[in-house]
C-alpha cells in the first residue's frame, strides 16, 4: 500500500493553482497515477468524449464490464473505488476512481497497470481519505471559481454604477439640448465611458414618422482616430466627468462623419430592419456584417461605412425619442454582450436627459408666451384707459380751440398785410390748425371701433398705400423698392383701418431718412402653422437707441419734434385687434423693419 499522507498533501496543494475542474482534475490524475505507480491513467468527464445519450455507458473498458453513470454515483455515495484485476497477463489491472464534479456531474479516472495486479493499491480507508480529499479539492476549487465570478460580476455592476453617475454629473452642468446630445455622444466615444470609436444620435419625428439624424460624434479616418486617442489620453487623469466636457467641447463645429450623420433620415416601418425593431420593439440590436444588414439600414450602413454596428433605443418616461448606432469601425474592437447591455443603460440616462431638456424648453417658451400675452394685456389696458382720459380732454379743449381758430382767421383776413398783427394772427390760426388735427388723432385714438373684416389683397393695400405716399417719399429723395409675392393667399381685414398702419408706417420711415435713403416693402406667405401672411417694412434711417426701441410702441412717446407719439401705437392696436403681430427689429447704423404677420383667411386656409 502506498503511503497516502505525502499523496493528499500533493493533491491539496493543487487548490488555487488552477483556472477551472478540468485543469484541476487532469493535474489530479497525474499525481495519483504518480503516486500509485500507474502506468498509464486517463481522465473521463461528461462531454469530453462528445454528447453521450442519457442511459448510455460511461465506461467501456475492454475485457471488462462497462460501467454506467450510476456505478459511478454509487461509488462515490460509498466513498469506494473500484478494481478490476486482470484475469490473465495480457489484460491489464484496472482502478477506477470516481471524481466528484463542480456542478454535480460525476467523473472518473482511470489508472491502469501494464502488470497484473493482485490486489487494489488502496485498502477502503485510504480509498475513503482519498476521495473525501478529491472532494474537498473540488469544492474549494469551485467556491473560489463562483467567488472570482461575483467578484467580476460587481465589479461589472460598479463600473456601470460608475458610467452612469459621472454622466450624470456632466449633464447637469447644461441645459441646453444641442450640448446634451453632444455630451452623450462623448460619452458614448470616451475610452474611460463606453468606448466606442463612433456614435450618431437619431431622433424620432413623430409627424413624418421618420428617424432624423440630428449628430455625429467621431473621427473619419484612422489617422483622425490616432489624433483624437492621443488627445484623450493626454486626460487620463482627470474624472471621466471631465473628460465627457472636454471630449465634447473639443469636437469640431463640422466634421464629415456629423455632417454624413444630419443627411440621413430612416423611415420606421410595421416591418421594417434593425433600426426600425430598435424603435417599435424597444431592443438594442447587434447587426453582424454587411450580409447582415437589412435594406432599410443598407442605405445607412454603406454611406456611414459601417459593417459591424449596435443600435440601442433612447426612451424615458415610456416615450421612445429616437435611437443612438455605435460602432468600431477604426480599432475593430468586437461589440460583446456586456457592451450591448452597458450601451442600453446608458441609452436609458440619456433619453432622461433629453426628456427634461424637452419639458424645460416648453416650460420657458409657455413663460415666454405667458409674459407676452401679459405684456399684451397690459398694454391693452394702458392705452384703454389712456383713450377714455384723452378723449375726455380733446371734447374739453376742441370746443373753445374751435372758437380761437376762427377769431384768429378772422383777424388775419381783416388785417392788412402790412400790418405786423396779421402775420401773429396767421401765426395763431396755423398753431390751432395743428392742435385741431392733433385732437383729432386722439378722438381717434381714443374710439373702441372694431374692424370690419372681408377677404382682401393685401398686396393691393399696400400698393395704394405707397401710391398715396408716393409724392411725400420723392420729393423726399426716398426710393421705394417693392418685392410682394403674387401668391399671397387674402387675409381677413378692414381695409382702411390696414391702409392707415402702413401709412403710419410709411410716414415714419419718411421721418426717419430727411436726407433721402430706400423704403423697402416685401410681402410673404408663412405656412406656419399657423399659416399667415406677412409684411416688412424696411428704412435705412440708422436705427434707434434700445431704450427708444423699448418705448416705440408706448403712446404719446416721440423722439420727433412735433409728433404726437400716436401713430405706432394706433398701428400696433389695429393689428392686435385683426388678431395679428406688429413688431420692429432694430438693426444699428442701418435702420428699422418693422413686420407685420396677419392670420390668413378661412377660405384660403
């Protein structure tokens, strides 16, 4: 008998040195055919030998009886081995010595003796520390194997954990939409995030149905790629959060990969490719190949010049925004599974983002369309009650104006001309000439007359309008240039009320060049929605001060010797109330435009 201490020592001391139960258990049979004095042994495990049908023979040993799976398990609950002594000098002595497995299935190895054999080498007992030994081995090896598995596992789950929260961080620095897709698209190509050598960013436009491509992140070359690696590795150091800023800041305004990206657009179809199961079944897709590119992707894979590529949908909130396509084209780097699952989850941050960009944008344009609407009010209200208070004051003060009037005139009629008193009589009747036209603007003014609408031309409005300014703007040394689309829709409207806003208008550009210049008139359909119809009105007088631009509107508020301050406010109060738009844009040292945007008709809507 062999001693067994110096055997199981041996055996003990294969712990921890192996990656795996085959490994283990090969190093195994070669110290018990060692320390046994075997002269040759062999391993067998379960699908080693190829598949094996359940019930069939597990060991077929020539001139002897085969031996089953179950012969197998029984010796091991028996802690026995089992020998088979040659019958004769030409069969060899045979000991079988059952292997317990990591996952339950039973091996064994098989020593044999090209000498005959009397009897077994091990007597039960160290038949029974030799097993319990192999099966102390085994189970060691397979708690560190699972041990070294979870270890893996989280640190799989921390580094993802990682990703996330340093996205996290360098999102919230902005605000902005554009920034945030760059942002992700950096992290997505950063080697410390996903790293990817490209990615583009697809949006979803839910009217047409169609994947917009909105961004491009990556070099276009190798040599690019080289350049770009070198650069980040230069930031090594830093947080991967930074890194994401940096990598984004430091993309070009243009690149051929971003713009190749903006021309595509991907149709979503019941039964579409790769890209369109992205979006309608939600999957993060792995596309193999150019042989495994469907049709409907062919057209992105070939201009993109991609072979190999994953695709993974951008949701939050249950609504899909689009789609993010990755690839490795420039290193050759294989997409595994674990880069699928890592893509997916941040795809799922980043629609989080882009979500709260989206309600952030529509929450500042309502406080945008809320503060107007109660500019609008205000100013409503404001030049309401300004109209009560002046009309009041213009039948006070017409009455006894009226009566000056005609004492002054008839003075100057009786005086002779060569009487000094005349001319101051004239002087008079002239300065109550302009107090009654002034007053006569703020009765106006002052009267809530709503407009009476019919479907009109507005082109013939504004022709008949320069036509009655035409004389002032000449002899004014101002050219009037005219560029009015023949196809402009009509627009419900009262025509003399529309008639005297572009005349006020016209009139203060007159005011606005007294050495001459070019009023510039252009009319144009805007399809909206809302469809309307719009008209510019463009002097090259200078322009104003913004503190003057912010008061243009504002009655009796004048830059002019003489004005009254009334005729922009008339006009802004006459579109308002054809549910239009009036506003002015300043352009400095060249002068005002001043737009007016009037709802179309229903007939041509």
């Amino acid at each position: 008998m062999t001693g067994i201490p110096p055997l199981v020592e041996e055996i003990l001391g294969l712990s921890g040195k192996s990656d795996g139960s085959f490994d283990l258990t090969a190093a195994t049979g070669e110290i018990l055919a060692k320390g046994l004095g075997a002269d040759h042994w062999e391993l067998r495990w379960p699908g080693l030998s190829g598949d094996r049908a359940a019930g069939d023979d597990f060991l077929e040993i020539p001139g002897h009886r085969n031996l089953t799976d179950a012969d197998i398990e029984t010796l091991l609950a028996a802690s026995e081995t089992l020998f088979l002594s040659a019958e004769s000098d030409d069969r060899p002595s045979l000991l079988v010595i059952p292997v317990p497995a990591a996952e339950g299935a039973a091996g064994a190895c098989l020593l044999s003796w090209d000498r005959p054999l009397s009897a077994s080498p091990l007597d039960p007992r160290s038949s029974r520390i030799l097993l319990l030994t192999l099966s102390l081995l085994i189970s060691n090896d397979t708690l560190r194997s699972r041990t070294g598995t979870m270890t893996k596992q989280r640190e799989k789950h921390l580094r993802e954990l990682w990703i996330i929260q340093e996205t996290n961080n360098a999102l919230r620095g902005t605000l902005q939409l554009n920034r945030i897709l760059k942002m992700i698209l950096a992290g997505a190509t950063t080697e410390m995030g996903l790293g990817f050598n490209r990615a583009a960013l697809f949006l979803l436009n839910e009217r047409t149905g169609l994947l917009q491509g909105m961004m491009g992140v990556g070099p276009s070359s190798a040599e690019e790629a080289e350049q770009i690696w070198e650069s980040l590795a230069r930031h090594s150091g830093l947080s991967l959060s930074r890194q994401i800023e940096l990598h984004a800041r430091n993309q070009p305004r243009e690149s051929l990969f971003d713009a190749l990206v903006k021309g595509m657009r991907v149709p979503v179809l019941p039964d579409g490719g790769t890209l369109s199961r992205c979006v309608t079944a939600r999957a993060t897709e792995l596309v193999e190949g150019p042989d495994h590119t469907p049709p409907p992707e062919a057209e992105l894979a070939r201009r993109l010049s991609m072979t190999v590529f994953a695709a993974t949908p951008i949701i939050s909130r249950n609504q899909v925004f689009g789609l993010m396509v990755v690839d490795n084209i420039f290193d050759g780097k294989p997409i595994t599974d674990y880069d699928l699952r890592l893509l997916s989850m941040f795809a799922g941050q980043a629609g989080l983002a882009i979500a709260n960009a989206k309600e952030l944008r529509a929450h500042q344009r309502a406080a945008e369309e809320l503060s107007s609407a109660r500019d609008r009010l205000l100013q409503t209200e404001r030049l309401a009650l300004l109209g009560e208070i002046a009309a009041g004051l213009a039948h006070e003060i017409r009455n006894p104006l009226v009566t000056i009037g005609g004492f002054a005139r008839r003075l100057e009629k009786k005086l002779s001309p060569s009487d000094p008193n005349q001319r101051y009589a004239g002087i008079i009747a002239g300065e109550v000439h302009r107090l009654e036209e002034f007053l006569n603007e703020i009765l106006l003014f002052g009267k809530d007359r709503q407009p009476v609408k019919t479907p009109l031309q507005l082109n013939d409005i504004i022709r008949e309008s320069v036509h009655l300014f035409s004389v002032n703007l000449s002899e004014a040394g101002i050219t009037v240039r005219t560029n009015l689309s023949e196809s402009l829709p009509p627009v419900n409207a009262d025509a003399g009320q529309m008639k005297q806003v572009f005349v006020n208008l016209f009139s203060n550009a007159l005011d606005a060049m007294p050495a001459g210049g070019e009023l510039a008139v252009e009319s144009s359909y805007d399809p909206g929605p809302p469809a309307a119809a719009t008209v510019s009105v463009s002097d090259n007088g200078g322009g104003v001060d913004p503190e003057v631009l912010g008061n243009i509107f504002n009655p009796f508020y004048t830059t002019k010797s003489g004005g009254h301050g009334l005729g922009l406010a008339f006009s802004q109060r006459i579109v308002t109330d054809h549910a239009g738009r009036l506003s002015v844009v300043n352009h400095p040292a060249r002068g005002l435009t001043f737009t007016i945007t009037l709802p179309l008709s229903d007939s041509s809507n």
